[in-house]
C-alpha cells in the first residue's frame, strides 16, 4: 500500500543518513533531510535542513549543501563547493564554486573552477569557465563562458528564436565584460576582452577589446514638473 511505501522509504532514506554520518558526513537535522541511495557525498561535508536530493549523485568532500535545496539527479560535484537554496541537475561542477540562493543549473552544465552562480541565475545547458561570475538576476541558455568574464546583473542570452523553433549559442570569450540589463540575441559571440554597455541589445558579434552600446542618448527635459 501507499502507506506501506511511504514507511519503507523512510527506512531506506535513514539507513543512508546513518551511513553518510558514519563516513563523516555532517547531516545537521536528519528529520528534515532526504537522500537517495545512490548519492555519495564525500567526508568533512555539510547537509543543512530542508534538502532533497534525489537520483544518482557524487557530491565531493567539504561541501556544503542548503538549506532549502533540490538535487534532482545527474549531479557531480568536485571539492568545497557551496550550494545554497537552488535547484540543480545534470550539472558537473568543478571546485570552489559557489552557486545560489535561488539559482537554477539544469539540462547539461558544467561550471569550472572558482565560479559564482547567484541569486536568481538560471544556467541551461552552458559552459562556464574558470573565474566567471554571474551574480545576479539572469538567464544563461545554450552558452559558452570564457575565463574571467563578469555577466552584469539581468543579462539575458535570447537562445530561441519564436519563428523557426531553433535554439542557437551564444559565446562570450575570456575577460569579457557584459552590462547590466543587456540582451545578447545569439547566434552571437563576444569576442575576447570585449565590453557590453549597460542596456544593450547585442545582435552581431563584438569585436576584441572594443566596446558594444546600442543605448539611445538621454534627454534632460528642464522644469518638465
């Protein structure tokens, strides 16, 4: 029966907190912590309540996952990486890497080292390269980041083109600097060094340590009140 299931997973889910525990593993409220079989967590790391995490799963040592944080399955994680009150699958990520709160990693991605994924970020199956950060407030969708690039806060990749159903790639080459509340409109790649203003809609490709504004003068119009 339906309760009988629910019993027997409860058992199953406690036998693996034991075992995790056991293995050094810290598991801070066991009541309000879920763990499938087949997740391996490595030794030294911390499961803060509310957390699910489901499927088959290698999170590394020293990590440190939740509160309030879903693991769907398909995740691989390396050393001392933070997750914090996000949703995460199919993700391999690298070390030192910081993700949430309220992020969103889904569908094939792959962050390297020394990344940070923040709040309200959702990666689709994209790249990240090593010291990247995209912190706040965007939408990473069928991208390739280079190295040392910053994604200002509410950039958007347009990767879907409504007409032909077609999604296309957007690349953002190393030390890279992207504006806040820019749309790059792929296929699209920014060239190495390259900066986006503030406010732009990116349709053609940016050249190599030259910068792309397609922003419209301000006015001032005096004693307008």
């Amino acid at each position: 029966s339906q309760k009988q299931l629910s019993r027997a997973a409860i058992i199953l889910k406690n036998r693996k907190l034991e075992e995790l525990m056991n293995d050094g593993v810290t598991i801070v409220d066991p009541m309000m912590t879920w763990i499938s079989p087949e997740t391996e967590i490595g030794s030294q790391s911390m499961v803060y309540p509310n957390c699910y995490i489901e499927g088959e799963n290698f999170l590394g040592e020293n990590n440190s996952i939740g509160p309030n944080t879903y693991i769907k399955g398909n995740v691989e994680t390396a050393d001392n990486v933070r997750i914090v009150a996000s949703v995460v699958s199919d993700t391999v990520i690298a070390e030192n890497v910081k993700i949430g709160p309220f992020a969103h990693l889904r569908d094939g991605v792959e962050i390297k080292e020394n990344v940070r994924v923040g709040n309200f970020v959702e990666v689709k199956k994209s790249v990240i390269e090593e010291n990247s950060k995209t912190a706040h407030l965007s939408y990473i969708g069928d991208a390739h980041i280079g190295k040392d690039v910053n994604i200002g806060a509410g950039t958007i990749t347009a990767n879907y083109n409504a007409l032909t159903k077609e999604k296309c790639k957007t690349i953002i080459c190393d030390n890279a600097k992207i504006g806040s509340n820019s749309v790059l409109v792929a296929p699209v790649k920014i060239e190495n060094g390259a900066n986006v203003g503030a406010l732009s809609v990116i349709t053609n490709d940016v050249p190599a340590n030259s910068l792309a504004v397609t922003r419209s003068p301000m006015k001032i119009i005096k004693d307008w009140v």
